[in-house]
C-alpha cells in the first residue's frame, strides 16, 4: 500500500476522522445525542448522592496556564472550550445552510432569526411578571432567554428519525442566533469587564483564518493554532469564547473554488471535526453542565416555589413555546416570509418547545446576575432543571407523535411506489 506524502496536508489524507468506522458513528445524530443525554443523566445522578462533593471537585478542579490568564476550571474549560468546538462545526453548517441550503433564500431565513428573537423577548417577560407579583429578583431577566443549542438538538435526533430535515434546520439557525444574542446580552448587561484590545486582537487571527481557507490552504498546522489564538483573545476580552467558533466557520467557503457542485471545505472541514464535537466536545461539556446539586426533595421543593425558580419554569415552559411560534406565525402571516412547505405549524410548537431547553447560557447568566454560590443562584440551578426537562417532556409527546405520522407516510409511499413504479412525492 502507498504511504501518503509527508508534505500532504493532513486535511486531504485518509485520516482516522474519514475512514474510521468509529467516527462514522459519532457522526450519526443518534449516537451523539445518545452520548450527550447519557452524560447529562449520569452528571445529575452523581451530583445528587452522597458523594455528590467529588463531582464538585472533580468540576471545579483548576488546570492551565496562569501566564495566559488560563487557569480555569474543567467545567470552564468544558463550557468555553470545548463548546467552542461545538459552535465551529454549527456555525459550519448554518453558513451551508445560508449559502446553499434551505436557508439560502431571505424569505425563509427570516423565519429562525424572528423565532430567536422573539424566543428571547417572550420568555424575559413572564420571568419578569412573576417576579414582579412576587417581589422576586428581575434582575434574572435574562435567564430563560436562552435555548441551549447542543440539548435541543441531540434531543431532537433522538426522537425524530423521521421528522423533515427542514425541521432540524430550523432549529439549528434559531439556536445559533438565540445563543449569539444571548452572549451579546452577556456582554452588555452582565459583563463587569469588557477589553476592547482583546476583542480587536482576536480578529487578527480570525482574519489571516479567513485569508487561508478563501485560498483553500487546509493544513491544521497552520489553521490549528490560528483557532486557537482567537479563542484565547476572545476568552481574554470577557465575550464568551465560544463566539469565536462561530466567526471562524463562517469565513470557510461553501462553494467550491470552480463553482462546480459537489463537497466544499465548508463540508470536507464539518466531516472531519464532527466526530470530535459529537463524541468528545459536546458529551464532556453536558457532564459538566448538567450535574447541580438539588438538596434532596425538600431543598428542591422549597426552591422551586420561589418566584425566581417558578420564572425561568414559566419562561422556558410557556415563554419559549409562544415567543418562537408565535413570532413566526406572525412573520409567516403579515409578511412575504415563507415557513418550509414540509413542515406543519404542529410541527413549529414541538420545536418551540423543544426551544425551551436550557442549560450552560442560562446558568452562566444566573452566575452572573446573582452570583456564585447565592441562594438565589440555587434558585436559578433549579428552575433551569425543572424548566428544561418539562419543555423537553412535552417536546418529546408533540414531536415523537409527529414523528410517528411522519413514519407511516414514508411506508405508504413506499407501498405505492412498489406498486406502480412511480414514488407519490414525484407524482405530485
């Protein structure tokens, strides 16, 4: 067998990521999901038992370099680095999306960016309505606003295997607009320290990035450490670092150099570092994210009565669910945007729903509005838990029932192309 070159850019060889059977299957959404949900699972169970302080060491465990002001937690590690890798491969495939995807058309694009936007507003006033009644803390207004990206949609490959794949697009463009507006509310509201420098410094590398992967040079040594150097300089401007992998996949380029059709770096790359989010970055990340101490049954009945605790419930639950469809019914009525012809508008609340799963953004802006620690901030621990699981119970009844629907229509086809030769989706 030929050996390949040594001067072969690591990017075009038979690598373990494109011939392994292994990295194959954590492509597969299932498999990821599957990981991600068991990590979650086992997270909450430890934090939980007797033992749950090992759990809090083991997160809180300090590692990294204090000469780069990266001395963080594993837990910190886990939400901005390797979510980083994350939100690379995401903003990959939006940016396909966008370019040459269902996305590509403005009409329809405006959908997911209203549904974000109105997934945010939405849940922000009932958190703040019930804490107003209450005499709670509105300053937790941010907190139900985010729809955590990574859960929403490894639960959605889980449970709609046969659901359209404008669904999951849908999703995947309202998640990555509500995450980015959820860390811009970061900086503007939450944020003590904001370095400008920094922020500048990090498109330096961003751009000689961008400058590569437009002349499809793809060698990792070089696009490896360029990465890397802007998620440093972001980290170090006190925006949340993961926004630097969403600005370094959208400068990869969809379309071949020829304009030909066929797979693009855009592609090639998103091939390559899937495996890697899906069976590494995004399942550590949940086990870190997911495990908060409850206090047993009482301590977690006496913090969910409180007004805190019941508005994130109620903007996760009901915000969530009405912000997002109900904001794009209403760009879908008035305007000339256009809902994708595959989907039904049931099919819209389950994901709204779905929308209503919330984990890392939300308790990061929990931290930060009520500190570390507080009771308020247990508060936010339990009212992110509750909120999430019943948003992601209720999905589950919708988009399952949907997806069984889906189902049978796919065997009738089947049957009716078996019998005349002809698949009724051509037919029509």
């Amino acid at each position: 067998m030929t050996r390949p070159s040594r001067r072969t850019p690591l990017f075009a060889r038979g690598t373990w990521l494109e011939t392994s059977r292994t990295a194959d299957i954590l492509r597969a959404e299932t498999t990821g999901g599957i990981l991600l949900i068991t990590a979650a699972v086992v997270a909450i169970v430890w934090a939980n038992t007797p033992w749950h302080e090992s759990y809090a060491d083991l997160r809180d465990l300090s590692l990294g370099p204090n000469a780069l002001h990266l001395r963080l937690s594993v837990g910190e590690w886990a939400a901005e680095g390797l979510l980083a890798v994350f939100f690379f491969v995401a903003g990959l495939e939006l940016k396909r999306e966008f370019v040459a995807g269902d996305l590509r058309d403005p009409r329809r694009a405006a959908l997911p960016v209203a549904a974000a936007v109105g997934g945010m507003a939405v849940p922000a006033l009932f958190f703040v309505a019930v804490n107003l009644v209450d005499a709670g803390h509105p300053v937790g207004w941010a907190v139900p606003t985010a729809t955590d990206i990574a859960f929403a949609l490894a639960a959605l490959a889980v449970m709609g295997t046969h659901l359209p794949s404008g669904l999951r697009t849908f999703l995947l463009a309202l998640a990555v607009v509500d995450d980015l507006l959820g860390i811009t509310v970061i900086a503007i509201f939450y944020t003590d320290e904001l370095s400008p420098g920094y922020l500048l410094l990090a498109l330096v590398p961003i751009a000689l990035f961008a400058v590569l992967v437009q002349h499809r040079i793809r060698t990792p040594f070089l696009l490896v450490p360029l990465a890397a150097l802007a998620w440093w300089a972001m980290h170090m401007s006190g925006v949340h670092a993961t926004v630097a992998g969403v600005l370094l996949a959208f400068t990869v380029p969809v379309r071949r150099r020829d304009g030909s059709d066929g797979r693009g770096l855009t592609e090639h790359i998103e091939h390559l570092v899937r495996p890697i989010s899906a069976g590494v970055a995004v399942p550590v990340f949940a086990f870190f994210a997911a495990g908060v101490h409850l206090g047993g049954w009482s301590g977690f009945t006496a913090s969910v009565r409180e007004p805190v605790a019941l508005g994130i419930v109620a903007g996760l639950v009901l915000g969530k669910c009405v912000g997002i469809a109900g904001s794009t019914w209403l760009l879908a009525t008035f305007t000339r945007a256009d809902l994708d012809e595959e989907l039904a508008w049931i099919d819209v609340i389950g994901m709204a729903l779905l929308g209503g799963i919330g984990f890392t953004v939300a308790l990061l802006i929990g931290e930060l509005a009520f500190g570390a620690g507080t009771a308020a901030d247990e508060q936010v621990k339990v009212g992110v838990i509750t909120g999430s699981v019943v948003a992601g119970v209720l999905a589950t009844i919708v988009l399952r029932t949907r997806n069984r629907i889906y189902r049978r229509l796919c065997e009738d086809e089947s049957v009716d192309a078996d019998a005349d030769g002809v698949p009724d989706a051509f037919e029509r």
